[in-house]
C-alpha cells in the first residue's frame, strides 16, 4: 500500500472515531458488571460450603444476622437469583453494545474507506487492481469487525477476571494469591513475544488477501478472453499459486500462535497444581477454612481456564489490527487532483481552452508535449490522429481526471483546478471508449447524470441517440435490466445509451471519445444527424478515428505524438493536403495521388 501506516493503528482508529466512545465506555461498563455477577456464585458456593460445615458460626450468618442455617441458604439462594438476573441482564446489554459497535465502526470505515476510494485520482485506481481496493473495503473492515465484537471483550473479560479473582485471592491468602498467579507473568510476557513475532506474519496474510482477491477480480472480469485463448487449465493454476500463498502466509501465522497454546497450557497446570495441593495442605493443618478452600479451587479454575483463550484473542487481535493498518493506509492516500473552490456563473458557457499544456503518465514521458488549443463556447471540434497519439490523454485533461504537467486548462477563462466539481465536471457530460453500465434497468442508466429526469426526457434522449428502437423492442423496454445479471447489450448498443445518458444530462461540454466507434455506417448517420441538432445549445470536443463522423465540426485538430500538427475545417485541412487529407483519401477510398505519382 502506497500511503504511510500508522504504527498504532487500533490507537488511530480510537483517535478517529470519537463519536463511539460513549457506546464504547458503556460497554465497557455492562462487561465489567457481567463479570462481577459472574464470579459472585462461587462466593456463595464457598459461602453455602462455610454454612454447612460452621453452622451458626458462618460468615453469613454475622453478616445477615440469621441464625437459622435453612434461611441462611435461603437468602443465599435468593442472592443468587438476582444475581444471575443481573448477570444475564448484563450480558445481553454487554451482547448487544459490542455488536452495535462493532457494526457500527464497520459501516463507518467501509463507507468512508469507499468514499475516499472514489476521490481518489484515476491514476491512483488505474496502478492497483481493483480487487486489492476490494479486499480493503470488504475482507479488512470485516477482519476490524470481527475482533471488535469477538476479540476486544474478550481482552477486556480477560482482564477483569484476573483483577477479580485476584482480589479474592488477595482478601485470602496472600501466599495462595502468588501461587495461582505464577502462570500470569509467563503468560504476560508470552504473549508480548508472540505478539512481536505475529505482526509481520498477519501482515503478510493481509497482503496475502489482497493479492489473491486482486487475481480473483481481473480473472472474473477477463473470463471471455480466458475463455477464447482456452487458458482456463494455465489460469487456474496461477489461481491456486496466489491462492498457496495466502494458505502458506496464513500457516505461518497459525502455526506461531498455535505454538503458544501449549506453553499456556502448562504455566496454568503449575498454577492449579500449586492451589489444589498446598491449599488442601493449609486446610489440613487448619490454617484455611473449607469454604475458602473450595472457593480458591473453582476461582484458580476461573481464573485460568479462560486463558487457554489468550492465544486466539491474540490472533483476533493481529488479524483487527494488520486490517485497521491496510483501511488507514487507504485512507491515508492523497487526493493529488483535489477539488477547487471557485464556482462558475450558471449557465457554464463551456469554452475550453488548452495553454502549453505538457501532460504524462506517473514517471513515464510526456504524452503531450506543448499542446495549445481553444474551443469556442457552443462550437463542435474534433481531434483526429493515430492511435496512441494523446487524443484520450487531452479529454481527460479537459475533464481533470489528471492535471497537466505544465501549462493550462481553462473552461470559460477559469483554470480548471481552481473550479468545485460541480462546475466543472457538473457542467459536462462524457462518453469514455469503453461504456459502463450499471446494475438496473436502461431507464436508470440513461438517467444516470440526472436522476430526476422523466420518463418522457429519458425515452427522447434515447430518440436523439438512436436507442429508442432497440430499446423498445427488448421484453420490458425501457425497465429491461442491464448491467450485472441484466441482459447483454451489443457494443453498438451500449454506446448509444451512454450517449442517451449524456444527452439527457444538458451538459455545457460534451465530451465524446470514439463515441460512435460501434456502431454501423448507417446508425452513424443518423446519430450524427441527431448530434448536430443536440450540439447546437453547447460545446462538443470529440475525438473519433472515423473521419466522417468529425467533417461536420467547426474545427479539427490533428494531433501527432502529443504535437497539434494541423488545424482547420475539414475543407481547409483537404485543400492543405497534409496528414489530415491523406487519412481522409485511405478512408473514403479515393485514389492517393502521391500513391499514383
Ligand atoms: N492510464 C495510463 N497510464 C499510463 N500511460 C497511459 C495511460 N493511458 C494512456 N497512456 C499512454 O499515453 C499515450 C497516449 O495514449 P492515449 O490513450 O491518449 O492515445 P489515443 O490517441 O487516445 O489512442 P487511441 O486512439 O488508441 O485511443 C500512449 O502511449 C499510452 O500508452
């Protein structure tokens, strides 16, 4: 992950999240009461042991000030009742406040995780797969979660156990209070080594995760191409390779912490030995009463027998806590294209401007090497050239999906890093190369840019893109679902809902990148015919290889290599005959007369 991690990352996310800390403290509370109503019974196991064998002379009895031993065990019993009432009580609050947290913790970082995700720059998405984003957005918070609501009460129940029972020890008998407590530095200072040595390992599952999820997505999504080149035997093995890695990272974690599980084990074995034999011996030779005796017993069992579970707390604990490092790492990355402040005049008159604009990619070279080019608000102009030539480099400029490198993008005399989002991107509509389409009818997709459109506007933005026919000769027409588990569109068709969609948004700028390139001759004719009535009220910036879908435009800019080499009407770029009139000859068909020559 490419953003600093924090070192304390579960202390960051306390910093964070302020606004649990009420429910947080509360829960706290009911686990610290549940855990006192739980170790009460063996008192009054040790209490009812006390009224049986020292009759009128039980603590009890002075304490109540009952003689008769059948009402002693009677209010015992009543106590008891309440007791296990409160505890029950307690538990269930308990339940309830560390779900309620840890769902609500959850949600939070997951949406706030996505949100950054989505303000981050194209070029931060486009250097990750999109799977390891999604490892982060699902599989960490999840892990976050899960010792939240298993692991982080278990710690704390952990600890007020040994608080509790060893104050009861300590009310006791000092030396029985050292004796049980022996395993608790053992396993104190265990857990800190193992801790220490689980770190890196959990770290490595967590990115272990990422990678596997990461091959799983690209696979899902290129499973057509798989599919053609019959690479399923050659995929699935590099499936199972990413996929051992992640068993043999996550191995390595549970094969250290399960190695601390036996040393536990033992240091609690010498605990209870030492109470079981010296505190009967003490009985024997009447230094301990039998009721404390049998108390002390069931508290050493009390206290260390939930210990055993230290080693998968620690585990839960190094999961929550490699996870929580990953989501903050994520939303610790900088938005490198931020958002400016300046709000254009409604209407956006939608003149675009390019001034000495050098743009690239990361550390690669430059793409665009000095480019200068001006539209005027309301006309149509096209950029033409070969592939790889900078045309969809020079669009997402326009649309700030980079900045330039040097020089200069303005929409209507403003810079477009100084413009808020809504002026700017608001302002404009844009069909990119390859269409995406959402989960949901084509009604919703159309309307996308503009949710509250009506029926009517969507059903004549689909006129304007020549999509109504289609469209309505599907089952449900305008409700058929598209999209994941929709119907499948054809490319053609596809492109022509996302130019429905971004003419029903009225953009001032609409910004179309091979936007007809699917599409046959004829359909072209006719969305053009549709274009130039819907390009007359804004500005059109379109980049197209076919040459006829752009004669019409105002002017043409040829770009080569990242130079605007020749610009002009299309008449003026013929009569020049350079670049532009040669591309035209091969593509209409006409006899090339330095061919001939
Ligand atoms: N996201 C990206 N990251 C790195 N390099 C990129 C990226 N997109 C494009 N490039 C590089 O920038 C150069 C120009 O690409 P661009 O997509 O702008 O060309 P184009 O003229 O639109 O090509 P085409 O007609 O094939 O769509 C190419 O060399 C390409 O490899």
């Amino acid at each position: 992950m490419s953003a600093t991690t924090p070192d304390r990352p579960l202390q960051a996310l306390w910093q964070r999240h302020r606004a649990y800390r009420r429910r947080f403290v509360l829960a706290v509370v009911m686990s610290t009461l549940n855990k006192v109503a739980d170790v009460v019974p063996e008192l009054l196991i040790g209490a009812a042991v006390d009224v049986v064998v020292r009759g009128d002379d039980s603590l009890v009895g002075a304490v109540l000030g009952v003689e008769s031993r059948y009402a002693q065990l009677g209010w015992l019993a009543a106590i008891n009742v309440v007791v296990w009432i409160v505890e029950s009580a307690s538990q269930y609050a308990a339940d309830v406040l560390w779900r309620g947290l840890a769902q609500g913790v959850e949600h939070d970082l997951r949406v706030e995780a996505y949100d950054h995700a989505q303000h981050l720059d194209m070029s931060w998405h486009e250097s990750r797969s999109s799977g390891s984003t999604l490892a982060t957005l699902n599989d960490d918070v999840n892990q976050l979660e899960r010792f939240l609501d298993v692991g982080a009460p278990a710690i704390l129940q952990t600890v007020l156990n040994v608080l509790l029972v060893g104050a009861v020890f300590a009310a006791s008998s000092w030396t029985l209070l050292l004796l049980a407590f022996t395993p608790i530095p053992v396993i104190v200072v265990g857990s800190l080594v193992f801790q220490r040595r689980l770190e890196p390992l959990y770290a490595r599952v967590r990115d272990a995760v990422a990678d596997l999820s990461g091959a799983l997505a690209a696979n899902l999504a290129g499973v057509a191409t798989i599919k053609a080149f019959t690479a399923e035997d050659r995929e699935r093995e590099r499936i199972a390779g990413v996929s051992s890695a992640y068993r043999e990272a996550n191995r390595a974690a549970i094969r250290s912490s399960a190695a601390f599980v036996p040393l536990v084990r033992m240091a609690i074995l010498a605990g209870f030995t030492c109470t079981l034999l010296l505190g009967g011996w003490s009985v024997l030779r009447g230094d301990l009463a039998v009721g404390l005796y049998s108390v002390l017993v069931f508290m050493t069992q009390r206290l260390l027998w939930p210990l055993t579970e230290v080693a998968t707390v620690l585990d839960l604990y190094q999961r929550g806590r490699a996870s929580t490092q990953r989501i903050l790492a994520l939303l610790a990355v900088p938005v490198s294209v931020p958002a400016g402040s300046t709000a254009l005049a409604r209407p956006v008159q939608g003149r675009i401007e390019l001034r000495g604009v050098r743009a690239g990619y990361a550390d690669g070279p430059d793409v665009l090497h000095g480019v200068d080019l001006v539209v005027p608000a309301g006309e149509t102009h096209a950029i033409v050239g070969a592939t790889g030539s900078g045309k969809s480099t020079l669009l997402r400029l326009v649309l700030r999906f980079d900045d330039p490198r040097e020089g200069r993008v303005l929409l209507d005399g403003h810079d477009t890093r100084d413009l808020d989002w809504d002026s700017l991107r608001g302002s404009m509509a844009y069909v990119a190369q390859d269409v995406y389409m959402f989960a949901g009818t084509i009604a919703d997709n159309i309307a996308y840019g503009r949710p509250e459109a009506s029926r009517e506007e969507v059903v004549a933005a689909a006129e304007a893109a020549t999509a109504r026919d289609f469209v309505e000769a599907t089952a449900a027409g305008f409700d058929t679902l598209v999209g994941e588990r929709g119907v499948t569109l054809s490319g053609g068709q596809r492109q022509r809902l996302a130019l429905a969609r971004a003419l029903l948004r009225r953009p001032s700028v609409l910004v179309l990148d091979e936007a007809t390139s699917a599409v046959d001759n004829e359909t072209e004719a006719a969305i053009q015919r549709s274009l130039r009535v819907a390009t007359r009220s804004c500005t059109a910036l379109v980049v197209a290889h076919r040459l006829s879908t752009v004669r019409h435009a105002h002017r043409i800019w040829v770009l080569d290599a990242g130079r605007v080499t020749e610009a002009g009407t299309h008449d003026e770029l013929l009569a020049a005959d350079g670049a532009y009139a040669a591309l035209w000859r091969v593509q209409t068909g006409e006899p090339d007369p330095v061919a001939l020559r």
